[in-house]
C-alpha cells in the first residue's frame, strides 16, 4: 500500500507532542491535563493542521501559478512529458527537456517545450543568459 509520509508524519509528531504536553502538565501545571482533553488537543490540533495546510497549499497555487519546469534526460523524457500534461492538478509546466540524443523524434509533440542537445564544449552558462 503506498501511503502519503507526509500526513503520517504529521501525525506522528501531533501524537508525540499531545503526550509529552500531556506529561508535562503532570509536572507543571496546578491541574493535569485529562485523556479526554489530550484526546481533544490531539484531534482538534491535527484537524486544524490538515485544514491549514490546504488552505495555504490552494493560495499558493493560485498565487504563483504552475511550477515552471525544466526536464533532463533521454529515455523516457516524451512519457514523462505526457503524464505531467495529463494531470493538471499537479500545475506542472515543462519548458524544456535537455535530451544527449536531439536527432530522435519525440514520441509526443512538445510545442512550448523544445528539446536541446547539451553542448559539452561550451562549459556551465550562467543562468538566465542565451
């Protein structure tokens, strides 16, 4: 089963603090935090993560747009191209493809995404300059 790491990881740590504020308050506090109420911390603090998160996530999106990207390789680089543009919710933007093999044809038609070969003999270019 392949599971998200992220969201697990999420949880992982809202578990871990819950109880070690829980534990904490055992130490510092006047009055103990309950397991009804570490319960509560533990759900509403989780919920309140997921839900933020989104909200920035989606923001973000529509603030910035799809993410630009440039692809480096030769095998594959036409498939990979026509799985990122048959999936628009991951507002990917393939500019270009770097490929050591320019003679081939590509398998898909790349308009707004033009193969070029490197050039070994030119050295590292800085960036933004043609």
């Amino acid at each position: 089963m392949n599971v998200p790491r992220e969201p697990v990881c999420l949880t992982h740590g809202m578990i871990i603090g819950t109880l070690l504020f829980w534990a904490a308050s055992e130490l510092v506090l006047p009055e103990a935090m309950t397991a009804s109420q570490a319960a509560v911390c533990l759900a509403g603090g989780s919920l309140a993560i997921l839900v933020l998160r989104t909200a920035t996530r989606r923001l973000a999106r529509k603030a910035f747009g799809a993410e630009r990207t440039l692809i480096v390789g030769n095998r594959g680089t036409s498939n990979l191209v026509s799985k990122i543009r048959a999936h628009p919710e991951y507002r990917i933007l393939p500019v270009g493809i770097i490929d050591d093999r320019p003679t081939e044809q590509p398998r898909v038609a790349l308009d707004r995404c033009p193969a070029t070969p490197p050039n070994p003999s030119a050295g590292p270019q800085p960036a933004g300059r043609e």
